[in-house]
C-alpha cells in the first residue's frame, strides 16, 4: 500500500526546500497494513488532529521509526512492487523500507540503541518493534532485519 | 580613549550573552520539548560561532588596518573552547549519562563524533596555550602550534555536516564561511610573497 502526503508548497512552505522529494511517499506491506495496530489516525489526545501534526489524516504505524507514518495523506494507492518512499530516495543506505525500531541495527551514523521520549530527561534502552513485539514480530518470522533495515 | 576599550568588553558580552540564555532559560523551565538536544545544539553552534568569528579576526585587520582588533581574538577563541567544553560536557552527562562504553563506541564508530571529540582536544590544546607565558616559552613553535585553529575550524563543519539528518543547509553555511576566511588568508599569504619579491 502506498500512501501520497499532500504537495502544496503554499500552505507547506517547507515543501519549497530540497531536503526530500515531494509529495512524501511512504509505503507498507499489505500484512503489515492489515494488521490492528497500523491506524489512519484523525485525531490525538481527545482532540481532533492539528496541522503539524498532519490533519485531517495520518497514518500511525507505533512499531516503525517515526518517518513511515505519513501526515496529512492525499492518496491512499495499491501497487504491485514496493513503493519508493521519501527517505529512502534521499539516503537509502539510511532509511530503509521496512524501518522497524530495532536496536541491534545501527543506523550507519548512530546508534539506535538508546533513546529518548518526550517529557523524560534521560534517554532509555530502545525496545525492539517499540515493545509491539507480541503482535507485530510474526510479520517479520525468518526474515533478515539488518539487512531488510 | 581608544576603541578597542569598548570593543572587547561589548564582545565579550555578546558572545556570553547565549551561555546566560541558556542558564536563564534552564532556570525558568524553558528548554523546548527536547531540552537535552536544545542544550546541545546551542552550545554546538555557539562554539561554532566563535570560532569562525575569531578566524575573521585577522582578515579584518588586514582589510582595515586596524590593528588593535587583534586583542580580540584570544578571547574569541576562548569563548569557542569555553562553548565547546560546555558542549562536550553535555554529551558526556546529559547524552551519555557517563556510560564509558557507550562513549568509547559513539567515539570510535561514528565519524561524526570522532572529528568533534578531535577538535575538541585541538582546542583544548589552544586553550591550555593560549597565554602570554606559552607565547613566550614556545616563542616560534606556538605560531606553528595555534595553525591548528583552521584545522578546529574544518573539524567543527565536518562535525556539523555529518550529523545532520539529510538538510545540510547550516552547516554549508558555515562551510562557505570557513572557505571564504581560510581562502583570504591564503590569498594574502600568496600576495605578500609574491610582492615581496619587488
């Protein structure tokens, strides 16, 4: 499944820039897509969903880095081969398709062992799938997660 | 009463004056949402700030002839070192929260640390140096010595290019800054020997 973030420069000035492609594109697979956790998100904490935070739709994918959840989608689209998504274009030695958290795979400029939630201080040891293990590990049975990063 | 007199003392209050943002802003509660990477981030660029500053110091002079100026460029420096420090020292309390093998593995394998980590102690040699008993004591081996500033100065943007995610625009900045500095003081180099040959 692919799924197209809006392209409008004026109302997304940080469009204008080159720092990615535009429209953000990101993708799952439809196992993955299907399963209960995945969620097109409309609204946060009791409220409706704000601007930057991508109203009127998101995707929210909790066991996954933070940039395959795609704000404000435009277009939600079924394709045959596996889409190439905005971070991957830009650093694909980087930002992989699969970008489960996992920390026992480095990203190649850091470490992803450790990290560090909002409203806490100190960082704390990184939870393999975000500690979504139990319900999302099975997708990923027999598979090379470093180099399926 | 000669410039300079005011100079300096209103340089040294700018370039003090983010070290007392910080503290305030600490303080009063202020840090952003993500205060262990505002903390860094701040006092990276400020480091950053001060050193390019203090290597335009000279091209300054040469261009306008004042002369005097030069009674800023230690304090600069010590400012860059002083930023660097506080800088340095964030990463081993508040990112690393002093665990020596987690610091010994960012330090040896990611580059982007190493380059800070070694223009850090480039500093720190500049700093512990940068007095009149050393300047007297190394006599002409600390010219040759305090040379290792442009070194600093090339590690601090190389530090700053390879740890940002994918937009480079600030650090290119600060690359184009450095090249432009480092490339008037080669240039003035190459016109004095060569006008001196008349």
């Amino acid at each position: 499944v692919e799924f197209v973030t809006l392209l409008d420069p004026v109302q997304m000035p940080g469009q204008r820039g080159r720092v990615l492609q535009w429209p953000y594109v990101e993708g799952l697979r439809m196992d993955e897509a299907r399963n209960p956790l995945t969620i097109l998100a409309v609204g946060m904490y009791g409220e409706q969903l704000t601007a930057q935070n991508g109203a009127p739709i998101r995707l929210v994918v909790p066991w996954k880095y933070g940039f395959k959840s795609g704000k404000s989608l435009a277009k939600i689209r079924f394709v045959d081969a596996e889409p190439r998504t905005a971070w991957n274009i830009s650093a694909p030695q980087e930002y992989g398709f699969y970008a489960n958290v996992n920390p026992d795979v480095d990203h190649p400029r850091w470490s992803q062992a450790r990290e560090r939630r909002l409203g806490e201080f100190l960082p704390r040891r990184t939870v393999v799938f975000n500690g979504y293990g139990d319900q999302v590990a099975g997708l990923y049975a027999g598979m090379d997660l470093r180099r399926n990063y | 009463m000669k410039p300079i007199a005011i100079v300096k003392p209103v340089l040294f209050a700018a370039a003090a004056a983010p070290a007392v943002a910080l503290a305030w802003n600490a303080y009063t509660g202020d840090l952003t949402a993500n205060p262990v990477d505002y903390i860094t981030d701040q006092t990276g660029s400020w480091a950053l700030a001060c050193l390019i500053v203090s290597l335009g110091v000279t091209p300054f002079r040469r261009l306008t002839g004042w002369n005097d100026v030069i009674k800023v460029r230690r304090m600069l420096g010590l400012f860059a070192f002083f930023y660097a420090t506080l800088h340095m020292l964030t990463w081993v309390t508040l990112v690393s929260f002093f665990d020596v093998p987690t610091m010994i593995e960012d330090v040896t394998m990611r580059p982007f640390i190493t380059v800070g980590m070694a223009t850090f102690l480039i500093l720190l040699v500049l700093a512990i140096t940068s007095n009149r008993a050393s300047i007297r004591r190394l006599g002409r081996r600390w010219q040759t010595l305090h040379r290792l500033v442009y070194l600093a100065g090339l590690g601090g943007v190389i530090h700053f290019w390879w740890l940002v995610k994918a937009d480079t625009t600030e650090p290119q900045r600060w690359a184009v800054a450095l090249a432009a500095l480092l490339g008037f003081r080669a240039w003035w180099t190459w016109r004095t020997r060569t006008l001196s040959r008349f």
